[in-house]
C-alpha cells in the first residue's frame, strides 16, 4: 500500500527505501507475487468510502526492480479511483513488466524454469462477494487444464482477527477441490495460520489465510507482524514452504533478526 502516511515517507526518502529492508530475500524468488492495495493513478477518486487509497503510477517502477512478477489488483481499494484507475494502474504495472489480475477472474500465467504457474485473482467481501454465476469457478477449470500450478490470490476474511473464518476455510476447500495448489490470502491486515489442506484427487493445497500487512501504514502491535512466504513449487503442485519474520517500521519492511540463544550456565 503505496499511499496516504506511506507516500509522504517515499516523498522525504525515495522510492529506494520501501523494500530496501527485505529486498535481498525477496530478490531470492524465481517468482515474486503480493497484493496491491491501491490505484495507481493520477485519476481522482469517484467512490465515497471513507477510506481512499491512490498512489503515483511512477511507484511501479520501484516494485519492478525489486523483483515483482505479478500483482493482485483484488482487493476492495484498487477500484477507489474507478474502472479508468484500474486500468492506468495495469498500464503502470506493465511498464515495469509485471502482470497484473483482478478484479475481474482472468488469470495470468507465468512459465519458469520449465513450471508454468497460473495465477488467479478474486475477493470475497461482503459488499463485494464471488459471483454465483460462477464465472470464477469456470476460470478455475480451465486455468487447472493449462498449468502444472494454480495460485489464487483472495481478498476475503475479517479485519483485526488472527484466526481464519469458517467462511474461509470452506472457500478454501472449495478452491482446492477446484484445483488450487497454493491460496495467498488478504485483507485481514494481521497475520493468520499457513495450513496444508488436501483438495482435487487427494492432492494438497497450501492456504496462507492472511499474510497481513507488508508495506504500510500500519498501528502498533499486530499489524506490524508480518512475514515472507517462500514456496517450493513442482509439477505435483506445492512441495514445502517456509516463513521469514518481518517487521513494519514507519510503514517499510525490515527483516527481523534471529535472537541469539542464551548461553548454558
């Protein structure tokens, strides 16, 4: 989230600053993947929420060096400054060579060291629910049918709980029987669990129900414990993963430090 207090310290810092906390992990992926909560626009705002989050389309130049190779625009902000935002923020994207999904459930698919990964975007919000037409259950079959892995990136649960809902466990089984390999979910702004759950054909699925906040201008406390998720990816699908601890410090990520054990008496 690239906007709001966050800008005015990218303003005062440069734009070199925002991952220089963690950008030797995250330059460690074969694929690097996150939520965008913001437009990325110069177009003004057209919804009347009380929250608005709209940040310079020149910001994706800096999420293009860092490494990012797909974004989700699904998420309950991305449309704050309309449809025409939406598309001067895949078009800000794209220039910085990173693909973009949602709103709307198209996929995208990224082929690395010979694994083609397809990435789909949805949010399941109250005032914003998956459609009962099915049009993300149609995208699901056919995405399974043109890829070794299915990633879906969710904007779903509830704000401040550190718990997956039932809501979402069943949607994430929903997916998984559906064929998704991996479910990276936001929304929540604090961390919740990582589980494996088995879904189409006994095959697991990993879901990281929320990964909360990352850059942002988060409050003390729950929302500034963050974490990087690193996945193992084969044919079969997700193989392992592993959990690096971060920290949100005036709005920027910085990896936390391994303690040191004490020593014996």
């Amino acid at each position: 989230m690239l906007a709001r207090w966050v800008s005015k310290r990218i303003e005062r810092q440069g734009p070199g600053e925002i991952f220089a906390g963690v950008a030797s992990e995250l330059q460690k992926a074969d694929v690097l993947v996150g939520n965008l909560e913001c437009a990325l626009t110069q177009c003004a705002p057209v919804s009347h929420k009380p929250i608005l989050l709209r940040a310079d389309p020149r910001l994706a130049a800096e999420l293009g060096r860092v490494g990012f190779s797909a974004l989700s625009l699904a998420n309950n902000h991305s449309r704050d400054c309309g449809l025409m935002g939406v598309k001067e923020s895949r078009a800000a994207l794209a220039a910085a060579n990173i693909k973009s999904v949602g709103p709307e459930p198209t996929p995208v698919i990224i082929e690395k060291n010979g694994l083609k990964i397809g990435i789909l975007g949805l949010v399941d919000l109250p005032d914003d629910a998956l459609s009962p037409r099915g049009e993300w259950r149609r995208a699901m079959s056919k995405l399974r049918k043109k890829v070794d892995v299915v990633s879906v990136m969710i904007h779903w649960g509830t704000e401040g709980s550190d718990q997956e809902s039932p809501s979402q466990r069943r949607l994430a089984q929903t997916l998984a029987n559906l064929g998704a390999d991996v479910i990276l979910g936001s929304h929540p702004h604090v961390l919740q669990p990582v589980r494996w759950i088995r879904g189409q054909h006994h095959r697991r699925c990993l879901v990281a129900y929320s990964l909360g906040n990352f850059v942002f201008d988060a409050r003390p406390g729950n929302e500034r414990k963050t974490e990087i998720l690193s996945i193992e990816l084969a044919p079969a699908g997700a193989v392992t993963f592993q959990v690096m601890p971060v920290r949100i410090d005036k709005g920027f990520p910085i990896l936390v430090k391994a303690r040191k054990a004490p020593l014996p008496n």
